[in-house]
C-alpha cells in the first residue's frame, strides 16, 4: 500500500489550489467560516463555475461529463475544496441521481436529465424516506398505479432536503403491493411542478428550512420517466445509497473545524482569564480528537489506496460513516464549550432603542445553530446504529 502522493498528484493539487484560489468567487468567501444559511444562488453560483471549467462531477465518466481523474486526484480535489472552505456541491444530481441515470437509464434519459444535471438547470431533490419508512426503507408505502402512459401517484416523503427549491425529485414508489416489499417497489423521475405536489418545511431546531414534507396527491408522471424496469426500482435505489456514503466521512472539513476550534479557544478567556487553550482539559479534548481524525484520515487513505488498486469500496465506508460524523458532531461539541455563554441560541442584548443586537464574539453567533445541526449526521445517509449492523455481518460475521 503506498500512501504517498506521486509527483504528477502533487502538480494536480497546485493546480487545482490554484484554480480554487482565482475561481472561487468573493462574495461567497467567509460563509461556510460563519456557517451562514446558504441560498439556492449561493449552491448554483459556485456549482456553474466548476461545470463550465468540466470539474463538478469527478466520479463521472468522462463520457457523461466527468473530468476522467484518478482516485487519487478525486481525493485531493475533496481536501482542497475543503481546505479553501468552499461551498459544497450538493449530492443528489451530482453524486446521487446522475450516476443512476448513466448506469441504469436509455441513452433518451441519458441526454434528457445529465446535461441539466450537470450545468446546474435541474436541482433535484431525494424521495426515499416516508413516515415509518426510514431505516427500513423497503417498506415504504408511496403508491404509484399504472394508467396508460402515466403512473398516478399518491403518498408521502418526509425529510426531503431542500425540496423547496427543486426541480425535479427522485422518487421511490411501490408498484406492486402484493410483492416481497423490496421486489414491487420503482424508480420513478417527477417533475416538481406537476400538478398535485405539495411542499411542506419542516423548520429544524438550530432554525433552518432544510428539510421539507412532500405530498403527493394523484400526481401524474409519465411511464417514460420511470428507470430502469418496473418493480425492479430497488436495484438502483441500493446503488445510489452506495454512492451516498462515499466522501461522508468529510476528513478534510473536520480538520477545518478543529483549527477553527484551536482560534477560539486562543481568543477566549477561560474562568481563570487564561485562554481556553491553556486550559489543559480542554486542550486534551483537542488533542484527542485531532488523534481520532489522523487515525480516521489513514484509514480513508486506505481505502483509497486499495481503491486504486481496483477493489470498490465495501463495508469499510460505513466505518467511515461512523467515525466521520462522530468526530464532527465532537467537533461542535467543543466549539459550543469555547462559546461559553455567548453560544446560547437566542442570546441578544437590547439596545436604547429595543432592538435586540447579538452579542459576543462574531464566531460564536453560529455555534449553537450548527451545534444543533449537525445532530443530523448520525442518522441521515443510513443511521449509525445501521452502519453498526452492516459492520457487524460483513466484517465481523455475526
Ligand atoms: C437532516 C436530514 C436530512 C435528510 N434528508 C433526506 C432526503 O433528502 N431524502 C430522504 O429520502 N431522506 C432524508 N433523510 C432521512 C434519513 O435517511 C432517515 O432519517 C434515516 O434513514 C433514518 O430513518 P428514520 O428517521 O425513519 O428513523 P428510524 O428508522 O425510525 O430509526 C429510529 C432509530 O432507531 C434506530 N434503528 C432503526 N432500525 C434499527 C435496527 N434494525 N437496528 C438498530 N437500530 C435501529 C435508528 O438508528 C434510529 O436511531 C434525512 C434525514 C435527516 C435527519
């Protein structure tokens, strides 16, 4: 296994540092720093630019788009993009529904839905998951019957990341009822502003409209949008979660969060006036995590290497999965410690004229949300506890 980047990776990360460095554009500069609520302009401003330079889709085939890198250089190009704190790409037409589409779809859908994909002009959104439908993902009961040329559908999702500003979604619907539930279940495309589709937010704790309830009320779509064969919708609906789990360990990003940490914790005083670094508690909480992340990072590299060597990732990611979120869940952890009091959520001060102003230092005023936030991480994507299971029969043989 070598771990050791060649001289031809190491001019790929100048370059692509340079590029980041020039490209990225100003006014986004600083939000992901704040952890600021991101608009749909701020995704696609950032998102445009990499498609015209042929970068937003690495693991594509250079057929469809993608720009033909190596493992080595997806990888570098992740830790840059995390280094320079941009914002992300989203994952659900890049790293989600645009790898379906090329695998399973006809060469019509294939010309119809990756080239919106990939410039930005189609924004799609994930319809797995249902009231009681989550982990156990096979029982989903969102019911679409054939009529003619048409399914007409009829349902609920729920947790469906920012639906309120797609396009077009990516549904899994039960065709047949009276199949094994992971045997009647399709795949189906649906236009956003078909007729009957209701778009509901559910409002998080740190605040934020990031997820959404979708209704679906005899929503017409057309058999045509429907990939790969009826009934047969789980084989792709298993593929893309594969693809969801890549990259979701965010090695890079955490140690972004750490230094962000290690600033704090310079620039706050702790109870006895000394900053917070000095404190030695806390300073060990830093140590150790940053001791977690290094031995997160070899193991990332492993699977990158022995990626490279031809072998798919298996059921290595979900470790990642596990130790990735944990560690950046410890990340807000700590932040919120250094915050002190100035992290608490709704802390304002009122001024002569009754206007509440936040106070505190500026890096505090987004602890608490993210903090809150970032709960997410161990259930979505498959929840921890299920990774554990998956650890438990593939790698352990339980
Ligand atoms: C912020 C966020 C964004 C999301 N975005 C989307 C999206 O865009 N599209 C989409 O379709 N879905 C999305 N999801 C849904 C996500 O995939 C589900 O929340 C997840 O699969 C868990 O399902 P559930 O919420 O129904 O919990 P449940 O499945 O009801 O689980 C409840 C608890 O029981 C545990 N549990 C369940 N089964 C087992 C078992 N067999 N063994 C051990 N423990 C078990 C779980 O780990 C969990 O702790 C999102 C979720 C969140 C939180």
């Amino acid at each position: 296994m070598n771990l050791e980047f060649s001289a031809d990776d190491i001019a790929f990360r100048d370059e692509v540092r340079a590029f980041i460095a020039e490209a990225y554009p100003a006014h986004l500069r600083g939000k992901m720093e704040e952890g600021e609520e991101l608009s749909k302009e701020d995704y696609l401003a950032w998102h445009r630019i990499l498609a015209a330079k042929g970068w937003v889709a690495p693991g594509w085939p250079v057929e469809y788009g993608g720009p033909g890198w190596t493992a080595t250089q997806r990888y570098i190009w992740s830790e840059e993009l995390a280094r320079a704190d941009t914002i992300p790409i989203l994952p659900f037409g890049i790293n989600m529904v645009g790898p379906v589409i090329y695998t399973f779809g006809t060469p019509e859908q294939k010309a119809r839905f990756l080239p919106p994909s990939l410039s930005g002009d189609i924004w799609w959104c994930q319809g797995y998951s249902e009231p009681g439908a989550g982990s156990d993902l096979a029982s989903l009961r969102t019911r679409a019957e054939r009529d003619g040329d048409f399914y007409i559908v009829n349902g609920q999702k729920t947790w469906t990341t920012l639906g309120q500003h797609a396009d077009w979604g990516f549904f899994l619907v039960r065709t047949d009822p009276a199949a094994k539930p992971q045997e009647g279940i399709s795949f189906l495309l649906i236009d956003m502003k078909t007729p009957g589709i209701t778009v509901r937010p559910i409002i998080t704790l740190g605040g934020e409209h990031e997820v959404n309830e979708v209704w679906l009320e005899n929503v017409k779509v057309p058999v045509e949008n429907r990939i790969f064969h009826e009934n047969k919708g789980w084989t792709c609906a298993k593929f893309l979660l594969a693809h969801e789990r890549t990259g979701i360990a965010g090695v890079a990003r955490s140690k972004r969060g750490i230094e962000r940490i290690k600033a704090m914790a310079r620039a706050e005083a702790g109870d006895d006036g000394q900053p917070l670094i000095r404190d030695p508690d806390f300073a060990r909480k830093i140590v150790e995590l940053e001791i977690d992340l290094k031995a997160l990072e070899f193991t990332e590299l492993r699977t990158l290497a022995s990626e490279s060597a031809g072998k798919g990732p298996g059921p290595e990611s979900s470790l990642l999965k596990i130790k990735g979120t944990e560690i950046q869940q410890r990340i807000t952890e700590l932040a919120l410690e250094a915050a002190g009091h100035y992290g608490a959520p709704y802390f304002r001060g009122i001024n002569q004229d009754g206007n509440a102003f936040p106070i505190g230092p500026d890096y505090s005023r987004r602890v608490a949300p993210t903090y809150f936030n970032m709960r997410k991480t161990s259930i979505y994507g498959g929840s921890n506890e299920i990774q554990r299971n998956i650890i438990a029969k593939m790698v352990l043989g339980l």
